[in-house]
C-alpha cells in the first residue's frame, strides 16, 4: 500500500541514512519521518537540529496529546464526509487523505502561543482541505459555511439603504481572523485566497511585516500545496524576498498538503526536482517529510519547526505526505489519468482519524465506545448546523451583518462606504516649506555625491525660494507631512531610494563610506521606510498589498521601475488589488506608482497601460469603485492624491500614472499655495494659451499635455488635461463647461496608439459631456508603438500634423 500512494518512502526515494547522523543507530531515522539538515549551513543551526529531533522524536507523546490529535483529525474527516454526503457535487477541494494538516496546525499554533503568548500568527492557505481549517481550526461558524454552500453570499448587498457592489466568492476563498479560548491572546488570521494558489504566500508575509514593523510578535505561517509550490515561480521570488532586510518576518513555516500529483499531473512531470521542497535549500531551512499517517510524528514535527524559526530566525519546511482521496474537485474522475494510484485508494486506504483511532484503542488509550460517542457527538454538530445555515439561524456581528472580520480593531474608524469627490488637504505653507527643506538638509559627515548637491538639493531650494514646487518636492512634502502626523509611510520599488529618474532622493548615500541617510527618520511620530527591492514584481507588489491590509494608517506605494513592469504582477493586480473589497469586503489604500509616457524607449518601456487599468473599474462613475486611476503630472495634485489615500475615511487601491521626461519640467511646477488650506485636489485643469478660444478645445491626459503646450505656444487655444480617470469627474466638468461655454468642436489627443490608452474608456463619458460634437481620438497613424527614439520622433511630430491638419481645416 506505501509503496505506491506514499512514494517519497518507497525505495526508489529511500528514507534519511542514519550514518550521515551522529547515532546512526537512534530510532528517529529509518521511520516515517526523511530528514534533510544537510543542506543547513551553520553548524550550529545544525547540531541543534539533529539534537532537539533525535529527542523530541523518543519523547513519550502522552495520552491527552493523542486524544486531542484524534479529536483534530476526526474533525476533519467527519468534516469532509459530512460535506461529501450533503454537497456531493460541490467542489470543496477535498482534504481527505491530508486530514493531519489540521493537529500540523494546530501544533503550530500551540508552540508558538507557548513560547510567545501574546502574538499573531497570519495564515497563508490555498485550496486543499481549508474548508476542514476553516471549521475545526479557525472557529468559523459552520452553519454560515454552509449557507455559502447552498450558493449564498455572505457580504452585506445593501446597507441604511446605501447600495454595494460586491460580488462575494467562493467558500474556499473566504477568510476568518479567530482566537481560541485555550489559546488566550494568540490572534489567528487566515487570509483570503484568489485561484493563483501562491501569490497568498507574498500577500501574507506582507501583513506579516506590518505587524513586525507595529512591534508586535508575529509568525506567518504558509500552506502549499506540492505542484503549485514546485510549479510556480512566485514561490522562489518569495522565499528569496523574506530573508533581505526590508521584507524580512524573522523566519516563517511552511507546511506542504503534498497529495503527490497536480490535478491530473503526476510528480514526474510536475517537476524536475526530487522533491518539491528543494526550493527551501536556497536559504538553508531544515525540511522534515512526514508521513500524514504518522499524526503524532507530524505534531511533532511542527513543533520542532516552531523552535527552530523562534530560535534561528530562519524558515521551516515540513513536507506532509499524504493523498488525494477524490479527484481534484471531487467532481471530476482522477481514474481517467491516475488509474493504478486510485484503485489503491479506494481499495485500501482508510480514514487517517478512522487508522489512528485503531492505533490508540490497541494502545488502551481509547476504547471503541468512547471513539464511537466522540463520531456521533461530530456528527450531531454537524447536523443542528446545516439544520441551522439558514437566514435566521446564521451568526451575524453586532451590526447584523453576517459574521465577517471587516472594519475592526485598527480599522474600526473606516467606513464601508466610499464618497465621491475630494476632501481638503492642504497643509500650512509654512510647515511645507519647513518639510521640503528639511529633504534637503544633510549633515557634514554625509559626503554628497556632487551632482546631487547640484542638480537635486540646489534646485529644490532654489525653487523652494521662489515658492515654486516640482514632482519630487511635492512627494517630499506629502511624506513629511503625513509622518508629522502620525501616519506611516512605506515606498518600495526597485531603484525607490534615489528614484528611477533620479527624482527622489529620498536618501542620500555617503560617497565616502556609502552610509545612508534619510531624512524622513528625523520626523515623527509616524515611521518612514523606503526600501530598494529586489528584481521582482510579482512577490513584491504582493507583499506591499499585504502590508496595506494591516493598517489604514499606513500609506503604502509600490512603485515600477518602468510602469509596464506591472505586467510581471497582473495576478495580484487582478485578483487582489481590483477585486479584494468587491469579492472579500477587505480594503486597501495602496498605491501603485507606474511612470508612463511615450519616449523612445521602445514598445517594452513606453507605457504603463492605464487603459488596462482602466478595464479593471466596475464603473468609471459609481461611488463604490473598485480603483482610483490617475494619469498625473501637476506637483500639487499628486500631493494632494497621496494625503488623501490616508485623509479620506475609506480606502480604495490608487493606480497613479507618472510622469517621466516631465518630472522636472517648469512648465508644471505648482505654486505652495496651490498646498496650503483649504486646497484639494483638481480633477481636471482648464488652460487657454494666449486669451483661448471656445470653438475648439483639445483634451488629453498626461505627458502629452507638456508636450501640447510646447508646440502651439503660439496659438490662441484651449486645453483641457484630465488628470482623473476613475472616478470621472463628469459633474465637476460639466458645471466646468457650463459657466465658460461649451465649444463647438473638441479633439482628443494621446501619445499612445490608437489601439490602446485611456479614450476608449472614458469616449462614452466624453460625448455625453460634449452632446453632439464629434470627438476624435488620434487619427491617420498606426496602431504599433515606437520601436526606438527615431521612431518616437516621427510618431509624435505625425500627432501634431494630424492636429494641425483637422484643427485648423476649413
């Protein structure tokens, strides 16, 4: 029976070689446990590991311990079969087979409130068994679980007659924040999950950070399955982001459901690798395979692996080892590509709970009575819930919601609602003025690169003299601001420090001994963190929206080398950060800085596709929108943007479009006051070069507007530069309009193909606001991006012809 279902101990994977070990003859090697510590590098890590497992694995595990793992296990499985007989058509994506993942837990769980009992442990955990973790683990009402079953949702549709917009999800992505009474004073989060099953891991370390950085204890926790943890890439950006110095949890523990194939994919295609574990090597974390019919050696090993991490701050993996008793979503028939593992399965294999109970009665621990009593009591349970899942008997919360976890603890203060419009955030120009110099400012022991001293702190006093404010002082001003106030601020990116234009300088590097110093730090109470990230898009953004998941009064902004590198991280874009509050009533304020603009730079460095950004909104007008998407250049409206995010009573994810080669440009600069009180941010500017003219008015977004006021500099026009996106600002601009007259002709205006930007999303907008004038996007040239600066010449200087060929024709 091993031999075939439970590979890794058959002798083609032979078990750990005791000679390796310094008693080879001790009864810890050569059973259901593979050991891997050779890979550990510090010979202390190691010797302490082959010490504290050679005696926890011949340490008597006594009988109430075996009782609790049994009635864990047993949970489990009359969990699933509960489930199995009532909902037999509904994918739940079975446990069975893994059931010992809930006492690994569990154990987990224990160890850590043992040796730290005020703490948090942030749950990351895809689909395998989690409605099994749900329900026996997390203390999640299983009679609301089962009204989700039946096909209904669990979020609040409307409100004090305010509607929603949310779509709910799946059961086995639903989340639960829980602490249970044995546990006092450990705060257990699972966190949602979306279908990408390892980008939970990077959203979970993520939080996990957060509360690191807060200075409370925290542990996460990462459950993978084996094909995905060997099959997706995100896995290994991951596990190398946790251990540099800006994403660092001190260590996390992986458990592996390993049910030894992937859908239908057996381990020999699913990766090339021995084991799927061997990713963990690259950072030297001790692996443990268990056998998951060994539930006293798996409890074991998890603790083991709690001290380890508390003790070395390093991961630990275990490679629970088990199977898949039905197919991948119970509905589908696995005997199709797996025939000879299940006929095994349905011909030998029992229950875990249903095997260990065998043990434990011929043990004495147990008699069959008392296993029977505990069955029936489950049993019981389970009926008077489903008998209860409907919408009376449901738990609600204390504002008659159904029991969820939003708009608690930190978040308490924010509202479920969005508003439309923008509130004022203006700061005395005084204090900007006193913030901006301060960015400036460093102290004599510091040795500055020239050009620095130059181009970046002479400039911005020089400006700052005449009152005037570029991009990178108007960023400068809202960060130190906000920490005056007692906000967090965390910007993360690949070349963040200096800014990939070289426009930030948020710290400044001694060109003598290359120490750092950053200025923000001087301010507080609220905590400055910029962090120069490694070469990875996918885990990092994750991992920032995770930590804006913490706390609302942290502003957390990831920002993209180039803004078409959010391509790399399109899963947590889609799954998380456009659809996170619409599927699972969870809100983040993050904030995506993408520069964009046409330059030359070729098609992969051109733009940052805001029009896919823009196919991500539920609607460009609703109050309850998904995304803010903004395509900025005015200094004073990114200030204001980047205060609001955390000003504003709600959250919602903010997609800013940057500028590139007009971050310095004076044409752009703002003036203090445009900061000080009683300013707010501005939709859309209106600007008439030389008197304008109101019969015919050009309308564009973003960069291409320098570029406009550049070339007709000596024309009587009028420009409109939309600066928001999402939510349009059609009321605003139609009052707008009104008081100065509509024209009789408009023209839109962008740098991007035809085939893409942002006017075929905000057209409809656009000629409702415009009645019956014919509104032209681009028109005559190609639908490809530049290939190289010669090519962007021709494109652009071909956009102005088309303009001076159709404006000005008879």
């Amino acid at each position: 029976m091993w031999r075939y279902v439970i590979r890794r101990f058959s002798t083609e994977h032979p078990k750990t070689n005791p000679l390796q070990y310094p008693n080879p003859g001790h009864s810890a090697y050569g059973g259901p446990i593979q050991v891997e510590f050779d890979h550990v590098r510090s010979s202390e890590e190691k010797e302490w590991l082959i010490s504290n497992y050679e005696n926890l694995m011949e340490s008597p595990f006594k009988a109430s311990q075996k009782i609790q793992t049994l009635r864990l296990l047993q949970m489990a499985e009359s969990f699933e079969r509960f489930v199995h007989k009532k909902f037999s058509t509904y994918k739940r994506y079975s446990g069975e087979g893994l059931e010992a993942l809930v006492p690994s837990i569990y154990s987990v769980l224990e160890s850590q409130h043992g040796s730290e009992p005020n703490s948090n442990v942030i749950m990351s955990i895809a689909h395998r068994g989690k409605l099994a973790v749900l329900t026996s683990i997390m203390n999640y009402p299983i009679r609301n679980l089962f009204w989700k079953i039946k096909g209904n949702s669990v979020l609040p549709l409307q409100l004090n007659e305010k509607e929603f917009y949310f779509t709910d999800d799946i059961s086995t992505h639903i989340a639960v924040t829980s602490e249970r009474p044995e546990l006092k004073g450990l705060r257990i989060s699972m966190l949602h999950n979306p279908s990408h099953l390892e980008i939970g891991g990077a959203v979970g370390l993520g939080k996990t950070k957060a509360k690191i950085d807060s200075g409370k204890e925290a542990l996460h926790l990462w459950i993978h399955g084996d094909a995905a943890l060997a099959g997706q890439g995100v896995v290994y950006e991951t596990t190398q982001m946790a251990h540099l110095p800006g994403f660092s949890v001190n260590g996390c523990i992986h458990i592996v459901a390993n049910n030894q194939v992937g859908f239908t994919t057996p381990e020999a295609l699913g990766r090339s690798s021995p084991h799927c574990t061997d990713i963990f090597k690259i950072i030297g974390a001790p692996i443990l395979r268990v056998n998951a019919y060994s539930p006293e050696e798996v409890v074991k090993a998890s603790q083991l692996a709690v001290e380890y991490r508390k003790l070395f701050k390093n991961d630990f993996a275990i490679d629970l080892i088990g199977y898949r008793k039905y197919g991948h979503n119970e509905v589908d028939e696995p005997a199709f590509t797996n025939p000879l593992m299940y006929k095994v399965i349905r011909g030998e294999m029992k229950g875990c709970a249903t095997n260990y109970a065998e043990q434990l009665i011929n043990e004495g621990v147990i008699n069959e009575k008392v296993y029977e009593k505990m069955k029936k009591q489950l049993e019981e349970h389970l009926n008077k819930e489903f008998e209860a899942s409907n919408i009376e008997g449901l738990e609600k919360d204390e504002k008659g919601w159904i029991k969820v976890d939003s708009f608690k603890d930190q978040w308490a203060g924010i509202s479920p609602f969005h508003k439309k419009g923008h509130i004022e955030t203006g700061v005395e120009v005084g204090k900007l003025k006193e913030i901006a110099e301060m960015t400036v400012n460093v102290p004599e022991n510091i040795k500055v690169h020239p050009l620095i001293v130059k181009g970046h702190i002479g400039n911005r006093k020089a400006n700052l003299a005449e009152g005037k404010v570029d991009w990178a002082t108007a960023e400068a001003m809202a960060f130190g601001s906000l920490l005056k106030e007692g906000y967090n601020v965390r910007i993360c990116g690949e070349d963040t420090v200096r800014g990939t234009y070289s426009q930030r300088h948020a710290g400044y590097y001694c060109q003598e001994t290359e120490k750092l110093f950053i200025p923000f730090e001087q301010l507080k109470p609220g905590k400055f963190t910029v962090v120069n990230s490694f070469l990875s898009e996918l885990a990092v953004l994750g991992f920032e929206y995770g930590y804006s998941l913490d706390d609302p009064k942290h502003l957390v902004l990831w920002e993209a080398q180039y803004g078409d590198f959010a391509n790399m991280a399109q899963p947590i874009i889609d799954t998380y950060i456009a659809s996170g509050e619409a599927k699972w009533l969870r809100q983040s304020g993050l904030v995506l800085l993408l520069p964009n603009g046409q330059e030359g730079a070729g098609p992969d460095h051109s733009s940052a596709r805001i029009g896919r950004f823009l196919e991500l909104v539920n609607n460009l007008q609703a109050t309850q929108l998904n995304l803010q998407v903004a395509n900025c250049i005015i200094p004073s409206n990114y200030f204001h943007l980047l205060r609001e995010q955390v000003k504003k009573d709600f959250r919602r994810p903010l997609v800013l479009g940057t500028p590139k080669s007009a971050l310095r440009s004076k044409l752009l600069y703002s003036d203090l006051e445009s900061m000080g009180p009683g300013t707010s941010f501005k939709p859309f500017f209106f600007k008439d070069i030389n008197g304008g003219r109101s019969d015919k008015l050009f309308i564009c977004n973003g960069k291409i507007y320098v570029e406009l006021l550049q070339q007709f500099q000596q024309d009587k026009i009028s420009i409109l530069l939309i600066e928001e996106l999402s939510p349009f600002p059609y009321d605003e601009l139609y009052a707008e309009l009104s008081r100065r007259g509509f024209p009789e002709k408009a023209i839109f205006v962008q740098e991007e193909p035809e085939n893409t930007g942002v006017f075929r999303y905000i057209e409809p907008q656009l000629r409702k606001l415009f009645g019956g004038i014919d509104l032209i996007s681009r028109i005559g040239l190609s639908c490809s991006s530049e290939g190289n600066s010669g090519d962007f010449k021709a494109h652009q200087e071909a956009i102005f012809q088309s303009i001076r060929n159709h404006f000005y024709e008879s």
